[in-house]
C-alpha cells in the first residue's frame, strides 16, 4: 500500500493506494519507454544554460512546481510555490487540432516587467472554442464574466456596446474580446512577463482549489503560480 502511495505521488496521481487505471498505466509502462525519457530529460537539460548568475526562476512543469532563488544567495533562501500548466497532451480531447499548443513549453527567457491588474486579451482559439459556445447557451455571459468587445488589445481602445451588430462581428473575427481587471479576471491581480516566442507568461488566478490537486495541468499553456505577491517581492 505505501509503496503504491509513493508511486501515485511521485507521478502527481492521487496517493490513495488504489491501483486504479492511471496507476496500472504507469505500472505496466515499458523500461525501454523510461529509458527513452530519462536520455529526453537529460537532453533537455543541456538546453538550460550552465552559468546562472543572480536571480533564477525556476519552473518544473512535469513536477508542477517553481522555484525563484539567487545563485549568490543561500540556498536556505529558495521561494518555493505551487504552479498551474497547460494541458497534458494525452488530457486534450482528440477532436481539437490545437492541443499540442495547449501544453506549457519549455524555454529559458529573461523576466522583463509586472502588470498589475491585468486585462485579459482572449486569444482566437479561447473565443472560438470556448467562450462563443458559451455565450450562445447565455446571453448575457459576457456581462456576467466582466468582458468587453474591443477593436484592439489597448488600454485606449474603444469598447463597444455588446449586441447584436457587435456580437456579429466578433464571430466574424472583426472584433475582439477581453476580461476587465478585477476579481473575476482570469490572470488575477498580477501577471509576470517575459517575453518569448510562445506569448507564455506567468499569472495569478481566481481558481485557487485547483491548486489543492496533485496533478495540475489546466491552463492553456500559461503558469498560474500560487503565491504571486511573494513572487513579485523576489529581487529582480
């Protein structure tokens, strides 16, 4: 039973020491399968650079964990919090075509600013897939959910009435569609950005239980980390 419960654990299962049909899955995984995994971790290690000077974050998706310290600090020192990822490609549904672009991918870019309470720009995929289904089961989902319908992401962009006209052109892709800053907003109260070819970026989140699961791939690719004001604290 306990070595069950170590291994649900270590696999980011649920360790009740049942062997259920993910755990059997991880059971009866092939070692040439875990061979072909240790030599595609060590590869990508190789991708990290060797020589980090001063302040570090780190982000383990497959551990769903970050870490943020400094290299000439103490190690006593490492800020540790729980992480959100995107979607494990095996979770994704097959119907949807864009699911690799639903896993977090992994790259090394440099922290350049925060943005305190954000707007949340939806991208085309999220409207598309998601929130129009949504609004044609209600009406007034968008009014609920605090979201605009705008020309363009910019602080000075015109909002436009929501109606009929409007809710045209946005399933025309004419116009589109963000969350205003505040309690309901899908990035929270604070988004960490470093740019990169991916438009991945770190975020608070309203959805805090989902941080109380052991296996944590939700997001559309982005990291939601569970301790954001610490994070914003750590030296930069």
């Amino acid at each position: 039973m306990i070595k069950v419960q170590n291994l649900q654990t270590r696999h980011g299962l649920i360790n009740d020491g049942i062997i259920g049909k993910q755990t059997l899955a991880i059971l009866n995984t092939p070692f040439s399968q875990r061979v072909e995994q240790i030599e595609l971790a060590m590869e990508r290690m190789r991708w990290i650079p060797e020589q980090q000077q001063g302040p570090f974050i780190l982000v383990n998706i497959p551990a769903f964990q970050l870490w943020a310290y400094d290299t000439k600090q103490s190690h006593d020192d490492v800020l540790s919090m729980k992480v959100i990822v995107g979607k494990a490609k095996n979770k994704v549904q097959g119907k949807n075509k864009n699911e690799d672009k639903l896993q977090t991918p992994i790259f090394t870019a440099e922290l350049s600013y925060l943005v305190f309470s954000p707007y949340w720009n939806i991208p085309k995929s999220i409207l598309t897939e998601e929130i129009l289904p949504l609004l044609e089961k209600d009406p007034d989902y968008l009014q609920k959910n605090n979201m605009e319908i705008v020309s363009r992401f910019t602080h000075d962009a015109p909002v436009y009435a929501i109606n009929e006209n409007s809710i045209s052109r946005l399933y025309s892709g004419q116009l589109n569609l963000r969350q205003r800053p505040g309690r309901k907003n899908a990035l929270g109260n604070i988004k960490f950005i470093f740019p990169n070819n991916y438009a991945i970026y770190l975020h608070d989140t309203p959805a805090l239980s989902l941080f109380k699961r052991n296996k944590r791939d939700f997001s559309h690719g982005c990291i939601r980390v569970d301790n954001p004001n610490k994070l914003a604290q750590f030296p930069r």
